[in-house]
C-alpha cells in the first residue's frame, strides 16, 4: 500500500487525545497513566478526565509529567446537556487552559464547545454513537481549523 499516509516521508507522533485517570472514572493515576504510555513509546498524551461535578470538575494538570522525549497536553472530557436524541454532550477539548470554568446548568453542548474553543482548545466528539449524537447535533458544534493548531504550537 504505498499511499498510506504512514508509508509517506516524515516524522509522525504516535499519542493519544482522550484517556481518563483516578481523578475522573479511570483506574490508574495521571502519573501511572503517563508513564504507561511512554514504555509503550508513546511521544505524547491528553489526559482528558470527565469534567463534570461528581468528580469536582477536574482539569488534570500533567505538565509535572513532561520530558524532553514525552509531552502532555491539558484537556478535558466535557458534557452538556440535551442531544437530539441522547442524555449528554461528551466533547473532548484538548488544550484548555487551566481554571477553564464548570458549565452552567442550563449550557448546551454547542455553547460549551465554543467556549472551549474561544479558550484555545481543539474540540471533538467522544463517541459520538454511543452518545446518541445525531446529524443535527453534529452540525451544531463549531468547526474551524482540525490540528493546525497544534503545529504551530
């Protein structure tokens, strides 16, 4: 397969944008997680824990867990209530900054997404089927720019 994006000249960064840890409804700690994800030859990770009120609205903060060879990037799973069809919003903000504040009670996902992305977050849908997110919902999220963020970065 010679045009698989892979097979191409370059440098590519193997990481993960969305896992959770002990400080949301993951069994291992963010320093356990990060170092997990380096012996497995990780470059870097985004440790983007359920942001919600049951766990006191965590915004994990990782830079501790930096190196020259490895990196983080704060992030977090967050929710909104009323879908289309389903019970919550679960969108993955990937670079918001800490002190990012709880949604209100009353936020829709699409309000909270733009808020996140005013932050500076790159935003996405955590599995969105499992969500019940529909056509409609995912027309409502705002779209700008994928991960060009993160080369000029």
């Amino acid at each position: 397969m010679t045009d698989h994006p892979f097979n191409q000249p370059g440098r590519f960064w193997r990481g993960n944008l969305h896992t959770h840890s002990s400080e949301s409804d993951g069994a291992l700690s963010p320093e356990q997680v990060a170092r997990r994800y380096q012996e497995e030859g990780y470059d870097f990770l985004a440790i983007t824990d359920h942001f919600r009120a049951e766990y006191g609205f965590p915004l994990t903060d990782t830079r501790q867990l930096r190196s020259p060879e490895f990196t983080t990037l704060l992030g977090a799973e967050l929710h909104a209530p009323r879908t289309e069809a389903g019970p919550k919003w679960h969108i993955v903000a990937v670079g918001l900054p800490l002190g990012f504040a709880p949604p209100g009670p009353d936020g829709t996902g699409p309000a909270l997404a733009r808020r996140a992305r005013a932050a500076g977050a790159f935003i996405g849908m955590a599995h969105p089927a499992a969500s019940l997110l529909t056509t409609a919902d995912s027309g409502r999220r705002p779209r700008r720019r994928g991960l060009q963020r993160a080369r000029g970065s």
